[in-house]
C-alpha cells in the first residue's frame, strides 16, 4: 500500500465529510467502504489531522547486539545512581551519566532499557494516547505555569504536602513543604514562587477547593482566586477529576516521590523541610527533562523573561482584596445533559457536543461568560455560547505596576 496517496485519500475523504457531502458519494471519490470511513472520522475525532496518519509497522523489538563493554558500563552506572540519596536511576539518568564518559558512543535509549530489561533490572510499560483536549500550553500566549501538590505519610502518621510549581516553557521548579493545604498554605507557596519565578501570565491547575474558593455557594471568589487577579494572572482551570491535564507538574509529584521521599525515612516534617532543598537543587542543576534537548531547568530559566513580585509587592497587598478586573478560565467536558459547571453554577452548552471539551471564559470586567469550542489542533476556534454574569460585588482595577506588558 502507498503510504501517500492512502493519507491523501484520508484527508479528501474528511473534507468531503466536514463540508457536508452525504456518505455515499464521499466513498464514491475515494472508493473505500464504510467501515473504512468511520474508522477516520473516529481517528480525526480524537487526535486531529495527525490521527490520519497510519500507526508505525516498525518492529517493537529489533535486537541487536550491544559490546559487552557497554553493559557492564549500563549496569554498573545503573547500580551507582541507585545508591545516591537524591535522583533516578532510569535509562534517561543513565545515559546522562554515560555521555560524559563515552562521548559518541553512548549508546541510546532503546539499547540502555533493552539491557535493563535482560538483566532484570527494570520493567517496560505501554501508554495510551489521550483523547483530544484543548492544551493550555498551545492555546494561550505568554508565560504559563502550572501548580499542584502531592502528600506523603510519615511513620509517625502525619500527613507531609509537597506543593510544586514550575514554568511550562522552562520546567524551573519551586516547592514548598507543608502541613496542609489549606488557602493561606497555597498563597504563601505562591508568592514565594513568584519572587523567584516571576509572575506568570497564565497559571494552570486543577479543581482543589483551595484554589477555586469552594464547592458550595454560586460566583465564589476565594482568597487565591482574589490573589492572582491582583497580581494580573489568569488562572486557567483543568478539567474536574482529570489529573493528567496537568501531566508535567504531575510528574514532578512522581519525580519527588522515586528520587528523593522513597530514598529516605523522615521522623517529622521539619526534617522534610530541611533535606527538600536538595532534591530542587539537583532538579534544577542535574536533572534533564526530555523536552528540554539536554539543557537543565536551571539553564532553560536564564533564557526566560520575567517580572519577579518583590517583598514591597507582598506587604502592599491588602488585607481584604478585592475581585479585580481580569480573566479566568475553564476547560471543561460537557455532561450528556449539554451543560458545564463553572464556579457551582451550570451552563447549558449544547447535547450535541456532550462528552467534547469546551473553554469557557469569564471576564471580570467586561461581567461576561463566553464559551468556546474547538473540534481539533487544525481548526478554529468557535464561539459558542455568551452569557452575561453578574459579579456579586464591584470590580477594582487592576493596579499598572501588574498590567502585562503588550507584546511588541
């Protein structure tokens, strides 16, 4: 089968489709069946144009032979990081390690996991590719961070938070260990991050009633809430329940759990505190995150532009804070009933588009909801529904020492 022209007869076949043409005559002009059809309006559906595309016949496997020199090099760097208090000890660390020792002959990632997986010493796993969901980090411009936290038990029994937030473009991290995750906790985790970090301009994260005010009453407005529309941030909701939205600051949740709370036993949660700065200091300075072409967090951040919150900025800010003009957004899945939930209200959407995700907009200033839609990466944004919102009390200003400076 010629790979080009069954893509092209796949992208004729939904264009056809998009624009209207009835289904007999699109497997007219491209004379395949049905089955065939619905299989590449299902693949479209969920991953966009580059779903058309036909999945790798390339062998999983493809031994070959690798010089005993090599791994015992694998397996002996292997066993070193693993006695190290703070770090991985993957295929990815390994061939870190490796780079500066054999230069070109490294070997790759595939030979590494392969010689791992021979000697016992590790296991393969296998995942799934999402389904299509606006990702804030190819929708807004600007910086965008990302928070979460995630907790461990001591053996004495009290609950430790580890709350991290990193800048998505540079993956620079900044942590805070916790009792509690209550709203002063997140606030104050924050502003120290913003001292260092700089203020974003987007800040993404989930549905915890210490982020969004609450569960209970309707247009809630919480203390956070309140915090980063003063300081001009937008928050930018996840969808509810679905923690891989937020997948990179996850696994920085997981990161801190293999390389640094597994390797140790704390008796309290001050002895967290104190040994935490080292595994920032070796993410920042050691580790290498795939995406970043080789480059550390701490390298990538150099580059980055950025405003940092100062500690006059901090005791400014008054002790009742008003909701201040700007933006919050929300990436939702609408239920079968065609509706969204936003802040303990429901907005009816549309059925048609049940179990699809929309972004939905609330402008503080302009007192207006607006709902948008997106089938897929390759085509317009639409926008679907507006709704007028009243805001249950004045909105200030936002103050020009935090306007966003325009792009030039």
């Amino acid at each position: 089968m010629d790979e080009k022209q069954e893509l092209h007869r796949r992208r004729q076949a939904i264009r056809l489709w998009l624009k209207g043409v009835k289904t007999n005559r699109i497997l007219e002009k491209v004379q395949r069946s049905r089955v065939w059809l619905s299989k590449w309006r299902k693949q479209f559906n969920h991953f966009g144009a580059a779903g058309l595309h036909s999945d790798s016949r390339r062998p999983h496997h493809t031994p070959t032979t690798c010089p005993p020199r090599i791994v015992r090099w694998i397996i002996q760097t292997r066993r070193r990081l693993v006695k190290r208090p703070v770090g991985l000890n993957g295929a990815r660390a390994i061939r870190r390690e490796l780079r500066h020792v054999l230069g070109a002959q490294t070997p790759s990632l595939a030979t590494i996991n392969r010689v791992l997986q021979t000697h016992g010493l590790t296991s393969s796993a296998v995942s799934a590719r999402p389904a299509y969901c606006p990702k804030p980090l190819t929708t807004v411009t600007g910086t965008l961070q990302a928070m979460d936290w995630t907790c461990r038990y001591l053996e004495a029994g009290p609950k430790v938070y580890a709350f991290h937030t990193l800048n998505l473009r540079t993956r620079a991290c900044r942590q805070t260990i916790a009792t509690d995750k209550s709203t002063p906790t997140v606030i104050q985790h924050c502003l120290d991050t913003w001292k260092t970090l700089g203020i974003p301009q987007f800040l993404q994260l989930d549905n915890d009633a210490a982020f969004c005010g609450g569960y209970k009453a309707p247009r809630t407005f919480g203390q956070f809430v309140r915090v980063c529309l003063y300081l001009g941030i937008e928050l930018i909701f996840l969808p509810v329940a679905e923690p891989e939205r937020n997948g990179e600051v996850e696994e920085v949740n997981g990161l801190w759990g293999r390389a640094f709370w597994e390797r140790r036993r704390f008796a309290s949660p001050g002895r967290v505190r104190q040994a935490s700065p080292s595994f920032i200091q070796w993410y920042m300075t050691n580790y290498g995150p795939p995406h970043l072409d080789g480059l550390t967090p701490q390298q990538a951040q150099r580059c980055e532009p950025k405003r940092c919150l100062t500690a006059t900025q901090i005791a400014r800010l008054p002790e009742r804070l008003p909701i201040t003009a700007g933006r919050i957004h929300f990436v939702r899945k609408v239920q079968a009933d065609g509706t969204v939930t936003l802040l303990n209200e429901t907005w009816r959407v549309s059925k048609r588009l049940a179990g699809k995700y929309v972004w939905a907009t609330l402008s503080t200033r302009g007192r207006r909801l607006d709902i948008w839609y997106q089938r897929s990466t390759q085509h317009e944004w639409r926008l679907l529904k507006s709704y007028p919102y009243a805001m249950p009390e004045p909105v200030a200003r936002l103050r020009p020492e935090f306007v966003r400076p325009k792009a030039a």
